[in-house]
C-alpha cells in the first residue's frame, strides 16, 4: 500500500497523521512499514517514534 496514513491518537485524542511511504503485507501476514528517506527532519523523527510506540509489532524501515 503506497503512502500509507497513520492517525497518531494519544490518550484518545488526534496528535497528527503520518504517511509512510509503503506498508507491506507479507503472505505470512505480518506487516511492515517502509519509509524511504533522503533527509531526516526533527518533525519527521519525533513522528516515527510516536509510531513505533504505538505499534510496537508493527517493524519500522528506514531505507537511507
């Protein structure tokens, strides 16, 4: 799936959206995010832990 929102939602209330570049599905189910980065912002940063946090089971990629 190609830019791939994610709604960041914190004790029940919208922070901000963030769009990874891929999300892949794999035929065993499991689930990735891929992101393809050239220059890392500190919005960008602050986003992408916010996401591992909360889907921990869900393996963040950074391809640089």
């Amino acid at each position: 799936e190609i830019q791939h929102k994610i709604e960041i939602v914190v004790a029940g209330k919208r922070i901000a959206n963030h769009f990874v570049d891929f999300k892949v599905f794999y035929p065993d189910g499991s689930v990735e995010f891929h992101e393809v980065k050239g220059y890392e912002t500190d919005v960008w940063k602050l986003k992408k832990r916010l996401v591992e946090a909360l889907f921990p089971e869900i393996p963040y990629i950074v391809k640089r």
